[in-house]
C-alpha cells in the first residue's frame, strides 16, 4: 500500500545496501539513497518491512557520482556503482564493526581495527562471475529479482572476459533452457567455463560447450549435470600464480569456487597468515580449506596445516599444488567440517591455532570445535559479516576473546566485504 511522496534524510548505508532513514518511528530503506543525502520518496509497506523509492531528490550526497556502467539501477551485480569509492569503504568498515557490535555484543572499543585492504582496481578486477540465461543472452539477476538483465559485456570482469557474454551466450542458445547457471573464470589470458545444468547431461550439451570452447579460443568446459558426475572438456584447469609462495601453484576450475578478485586475493591471504601467527612447530587446522588459497600461506611458517575440505575436486587441486610445490608439511582431508573435528577430538588430537573461510551462512558449532581440540587462537575469515558476529559471539562465550579486524574490499561497487577477524583465547585466571 503506497503513501503520498514523504521526504526522507538518509542516515547512512545498510548491510544491503540500501540508504536507511526513519519515518514516523520506523526505519525505511530507500534503495539507491547516500548517506547525508534529503529526498522525497514514495514509502512502500512490505511485510513488516518499509521500503522507499526515490522520486526526487532535494539534496545531493557529495559522494555520488555518475554511474560507470550502463545497466547500473537495473543489474544486481554492482549496487554502489553511484557512490565514490571513499564512502563504500566507510560503509563497509561500519556494517562489518556495527554487526559485531549489535549482532555479536561485541563492543568495537575491545576490537582492534585495521585500515581496510583497497582493490586496486575500482572495476575491470573480476575473474569469475556466475551467469544466467535469458534467451540467447547471458546476463546477471536485478537488485531483489530473479528477472535477469542480459548484457553483451561487464565492465566489472578482467579484459579476457568482459567482451564473452555475448558471443559466449550466442554459441550455447540451443542448450539454455537446459541451463541453470553458467560460470565464467579467467586466469590471465587463459579462460574457462562451467554450464551447470537442470536435467542430465547429453551430447548435445557437450558438443555444443566443445564447440564453444573451439570457436572462442578458450581453454577447456566444464559440464555439471543436475545430478551427476561433472564432465570436463579440453583443459578447463587453470594454473594461478601464488604471489605468496611462488614455488607453489594454485590451480583453479570454473565449477568450483575461486576468489573472484585476484589482485585482493592477495591482501586476503596476507591477513589471514599474519593473524593466524603460526610459528615454527605449531598445528594449524583450517576448515573449508577449498584448493588451499590459504592454506599454503599458513603452512610456509608453521610445523603442520591439515586441511580439511568437503569437495572432492579442490582437494584433488589443493594436493596437486603441494605436489609441484614441494610442500609436505600438509595434509588434506575430503570431509564434513563438524564430522571431521569430532573425530579429531575423540581421538584427542589438539591444534595450535584454527583457520577457517566457511560458506556465507558461517560455521555453526565452531565454539565446540575450537574447545574440544584446545586452541589458542581462531582466525576467521567471512563473507557475510552478519555470519561473523553470530559466530564471533558464540567463540567470545567459549572464553575467546577479540583481537583484530581486517577488511578486505574483494568487491568494489557492491555492499559485499571480507573480513577476517583473530581471536585469542582468555589467559586462565
């Protein structure tokens, strides 16, 4: 039910992305509103919720700016695409601090916050994006819609990529409506692609991926029945450097899950190491170890990392990696997370320091895990920061306490952020 026009002063950025403001003792979330900014809106009612859309605006935030991009106000991939690159990071800093605060009763006067890891690059940065099909056109999902905006190119992904949703989605028109998602990934120059398929996979949909692969020049495919074994055309593999750790490779594949920033990437994994402190001796255990992006930067200085991922193909890429890299003092293990530590802790097995990057909904039990296996020290990495205050707050219970924050700004031009947040476990008294 709509209002008449009601004129709004936006107070800051919220976790989705929205300009929030009050109206009549209520929070309203006006989608495309800068912090500081006044506008006059038509105020919509959505469940509990109030949503606002802008019709004017009175007073403008000196931090907007003029959209890069031609599909921005329509495609959900980049939603800040309009505010400088200053106050996103502000507002990341700010979400990230605000749900540890509120979420996790964690106070930021007991929180040590580093200044936040820059992309270096504002667009033009994303080597792996998920696509979808509309007709023959591939494109990204709009803010709060599953109604696709399709698009012949993104000025978001890296320069091998940002021309291929076109041609990409005009060389597979005839198995679209097969498909549920396909996945793009660039490493350098070298470029390959997931199609996740609805139904069983056929030959018709791997000719036509191999004769996509042939046209455009690309590396290999990857074809993922609904319910199956993937299947792998040419060479869908491919091989990233580690700035980290030169000598050790890290090999990445379209299906399964990469870093989408690489030049970030590395500010990532340079926090997570320098929290995780491993000193010579010392047992780490990462959970959700993936193809070891972190893992071999936590292994250069500690006496042993094991590993512990539950997809059976990133583990096969992390063990190639150790393999050409030389690097033994790692084990990896294919498992569920929480079923892996209650064997380590029946077996009595204790570690030094904990690392884990677990999926947005974060690590349920964690507390537990962290106890049972006796370390001193959690080095959490989050997508979701509402995920990480959840968590952080049931680890403060558990008799850990907060150390240092690091924000990584993986994403420019949206409200995603990474954090990676150390915690230490209280001195006996």
């Amino acid at each position: 039910m709509a209002e008449p026009l009601t004129e709004l002063s936006i107070e800051r950025l919220s976790q989705l992305g929205d300009g929030v403001a009050h109206h009549e003792g209520r929070t309203v979330f006006v989608e495309g509103a800068l912090p500081g900014e006044r506008v006059r809106a038509e105020v919509i009612a959505s469940g509990k919720v109030l949503r606002a859309e802008i019709r004017e605006l009175l007073e403008r935030s000196p931090h907007r700016r003029e959209p890069a991009c031609a599909h921005a106000g329509r495609c959900g991939g980049c939603d800040w695409l309009h505010a400088s690159e200053h106050l996103q990071r502000e507002a990341k800093r700010e979400i990230a601090v605000s749900a540890l605060e509120h979420l996790g009763g964690i106070p930021r006067t007991e929180l040590e916050v580093e200044e936040p890891a820059v992309s270096k690059r504002p667009l033009g940065y994303r080597r792996r994006a998920v696509l979808h099909f509309e007709g023959r056109a591939l494109g990204l999902f709009g803010r709060r819609s599953h109604e696709l905006v399709p698009f012949e190119s993104c000025p978001a992904l890296v320069k091998s990529l940002e021309l291929l949703p076109g041609p990409l989605g005009e060389k597979l028109q005839g198995v679209a409506k097969d498909a549920e998602s396909l996945t793009v990934l660039a490493e350098g120059s070298q470029v390959a692609f997931s199609l996740a398929l609805k139904v069983e996979a056929q030959m018709r949909h791997l000719q036509a991926c191999e004769r996509a692969v042939e046209a455009l020049r690309l590396r290999g495919a990857v074809v993922v029945p609904h319910d199956g074994q993937a299947r792998l055309l040419g060479d869908p593999v491919l091989k990233a450097e580690n700035p980290l750790r030169p000598e050790v490779p890290l090999y990445l594949r379209p299906d399964l899950f990469a870093q989408a920033n690489a030049e970030a990437n590395l500010a990532l994994t340079t926090a997570a190491a320098t929290l995780v402190e491993a000193r010579e001796g010392e047992r780490i255990l990462e959970l959700y170890s993936g193809n070891g992006n972190l893992t071999f930067a936590v292994a250069g200085t500690a006496g042993s990392v094991l590993a512990v991922e539950s997809s059976g193909p990133a583990v096969s890429l992390a063990q190639r990696s150790a393999r050409e890299g030389g690097v033994g003092n790692v084990r990896f293990v294919q498992g569920d997370a929480a079923q892996v530590c209650r064997g380590l802790a029946a077996e009595g097995q204790t570690f030094d320091a904990l690392l884990l990057d677990p999926p947005r909904v974060g690590a349920a039990g964690v507390q537990e895990w962290a106890a049972r296996l006796g370390v001193r020290r959690v080095v959490y990495v989050a997508c979701d920061p509402a995920s990480l205050a959840r968590d952080a707050a049931e680890l403060v219970s558990a008799g850990f306490r907060p150390r240092k924050l690091q924000l990584v700004d993986l994403f420019p031009q949206t409200r995603h952020v990474e954090a990676v947040m150390s915690l230490e476990r209280a001195a006996e008294p």
